[in-house]
C-alpha cells in the first residue's frame, strides 16, 4: 500500500468510479506508483463494481494518460503467462499534473475538501456559479459510500478530525471495504462518526457468521454473477490465446497434397 499515492489520486479531477479503480491500484502498489497487479476481480471486488465496469475504467485511464497496462506481466513468473495479473503502473506525472492544474485555477483543497484561499490582498469578486452544480467533497463521497447515514454533523467533525492524520482516499477504501463486509449486519453498523473516531479503516474483515436465508441467496447471486463475469473472461483470454497460437503457426506447404500421394 502507498497512503502517498492514494493521497495524489484523491486530489485529481476523474470520475469518481475511475478514481476508486486508480485509488485500489494504488493500495497494491508501492510509493513510485509500480508493481500492483491486482487480479481484475480484486478490482472488481474492493470497488464494487463489475470486471466490465473494470476494463472499461483502466482503458479510460490509460487512453488518458493515468496508467500504463502490461498484459500478463504481474505476479510470479512460475505461473503461465495467461493466468498472471495484468501489472499497472500510475504515471505519478500525469496525476501531479492534474493536481497543478486544478490549484492553477484556483481550485486549491486540502485533504477535507475544503478550499483554501490565495491571499491577493484583494477581496474576491462573487462569481456566478448558476450553470456549475458544486463538486463533491471527499467527505460527501465517504457520505455516499458509508452503509449507514445517521448523524451527519457529528460525522462531518469527525472526517475533519481524521483527515488531518489519515490520506481521505486511504478511509474512503476502508468505508468501501466495511459496506461490502458479507458478514456486516445493518442493525450492528457503527455510527459514522464512530467508525471514523475509532480509526476503523484499517479494520480486519468482519468475523465470519451464520448468514440469514436472505443474506445467503443475496451472497449467492453475487458470487454467482462473480463467477460468470470471470467465467467470460476466462473464455475470452482462451479464445485470444487460440488467436494468438494460429497467428505463430507455421502455414503447411503448398504442395503438401502431391507430396502426401507420393
């Protein structure tokens, strides 16, 4: 995990999907934004979105410039090439880039979202922001992400209490990683407030339970879409394969017929 890097992705300006791929990138990777190769179904799994959804987010991010992808480079070289991870490298220029160019215009923020002035020495003029909707704050994200919304104020003291020792993309990964626990149970879900003043994050999974008859079908349509999401990338990769071999083998000769009727 690199808190560093996960903290310069949080600064840039992508879409908030996109980011959270980028952000569970960065958790697997080291301060230099290299070797991370999270399986595709990892990704799929910490951000809670669809191995689809996956692809298409890594392709945006490496036509934009965010990420270089190396085909079956990861993992170890004992295991066939076309089972291994994909390895991604952050282009940690392209993401500083970003960041310069929001406090460029002026788009200053901290770690809590909040924007911090430049001191001209003159007021600033009011602008006219009616055809911009505000743009979310961290800790609306961690708002929309956090499985239980109770006592917004205190949990707004508390995210600000938590940022100043804590990258907001290293909680918003954790807060991800609590509502997707299998094993968490609505009714025993901390208060926002109190998974953020308890430092929860860096929690555990949850210890494994007896699932009620609605959680169990739940668990098991997830797995078995899980399963058919990585089934068809499994047949896609064989099939690319196949392509693959026929491309390198060697074409019969011409005259094979003439010389088989000898």
């Amino acid at each position: 995990m690199s808190i560093r890097v996960m903290s310069e992705v949080w600064r840039t300006n992508l879409p908030t999907t996109e980011k959270m791929v980028l952000l569970v990138i960065a958790d697997h990777g080291n301060d230099e934004g290299v070797e991370a190769w999270p399986s595709q179904a990892t990704i799929a799994t910490k951000a809670s979105i669809s191995i689809r959804t996956v692809q298409r987010c890594v392709n945006n991010l490496v036509k934009a410039g965010y990420l270089k992808m190396e085909k079956h480079a990861g993992g170890s070289i004992n295991c066939r090439e076309d089972r291994r991870p994909h390895r991604y490298t952050i282009n940690l220029n392209r993401v500083r880039g970003d960041n310069m160019a929001g406090r460029k215009r002026g788009d200053t923020s901290d770690n809590n979202g909040a924007t911090m002035a430049t001191d001209t020495g003159r007021q600033p003029r009011p602008k006219n922001h009616t055809n911009n909707p505000p743009l979310d704050t961290p800790f609306d994200e961690f708002w929309k992400i956090y499985p239980r919304k109770v006592a917004k104020a205190e949990a707004q003291k508390a995210w600000a209490k938590a940022v100043k020792k804590t990258p907001a993309g290293v909680i918003l990964v954790g807060a991800k990683r609590y509502a997707d626990d299998p094993y968490r149970q609505p009714a025993y879900t901390a208060h926002p407030a109190t998974w953020l003043n308890q430092e929860r994050w860096g929690d555990d999974p949850l210890p494994p339970r007896p699932l009620t008859p609605e959680e169990k079908r739940e668990k098991d349509l997830i797995e078995a879409r899980a399963r058919t999401e990585r089934e068809k990338e499994e047949s896609r990769l064989w099939f690319e394969e196949q392509e693959r071999q026929k491309a390198r083998a060697v074409p019969p000769p011409k005259d094979l017929k003439k010389l088989l009727h000898k």
